[in-house]
C-alpha cells in the first residue's frame, strides 16, 4: 500500500517540484500548475493525466481509478484511492504527471540521468 510520504519522497526530487498546502489539503507544483492533490484524509491522490485517455484508464480498473469530480473533468486530472496502487506505479504516475507540466527539456534530463 502508498501512503502519501511515499508520494512526497519521489515527488520532491523532482526539479521545480514543490509541496503546498492548500485549504489543509496537500498539493505539489510546478510553478502554480497542481500535478499532484490529496484528499483531505490523504486516501485519493488526483494527479495531471490526459483528458483523452483518462475514460479508458478508469474504465480499466474502476477499483483503483475514478474520475475527477464534475468541477475538474475540464482539466487533465484523474483520481486513484492510494491504498490500490504499489509502488511501482505510483512512481510511473506520479513521474508521467510531473512530466506534463515541466518543459519537455527538463523532462528530458531528468529521463536521462534516472
């Protein structure tokens, strides 16, 4: 199971990448643009991902997968419950989110020094 330290132990490694806390929910940016939020009780983690693609991801695993609430189906966002994920994708997640919002450079460099 990932807790939400697993989380902030890979997402702060990541250049640009910064911790916020936001109406007492956790969140992690670039700049001002959000990659990662948490839930309240820090058990769903929305993080950036292709509008185009997020149907097809929840519709493969709606145990582990939900889509963003009505207010945030405009943005590229879906919702994973924490507790459904190892850690291994949560390192895929939580890196793909990330790369959407850097400069494909730096996603670049990161790619070829990890």
């Amino acid at each position: 199971m990932v807790t939400i330290d697993d989380v902030r132990a890979l997402a702060s490694q990541f250049p640009r990448s910064y911790e916020a806390l936001v109406r007492d929910r956790v969140k992690f940016r670039v700049g001002q643009i959000v990659y990662l939020a948490f839930s309240a009780d820090e058990t769903q983690m929305g993080f950036a991902f292709p509008k185009e693609e997020r149907a097809a991801l929840v519709a493969s695993e709606p145990a582990k997968f939900l889509l963003p609430g009505t207010g945030d189906m405009r943005w590229n966002w879906v919702v994973a419950r924490l507790s459904a994920l190892d850690h291994e994708e949560m390192s895929q997640l939580v890196t793909d989110a990330w790369r959407m919002v850097v400069p494909k450079f730096l996603a670049r460099a990161w790619d070829q020094e990890h």
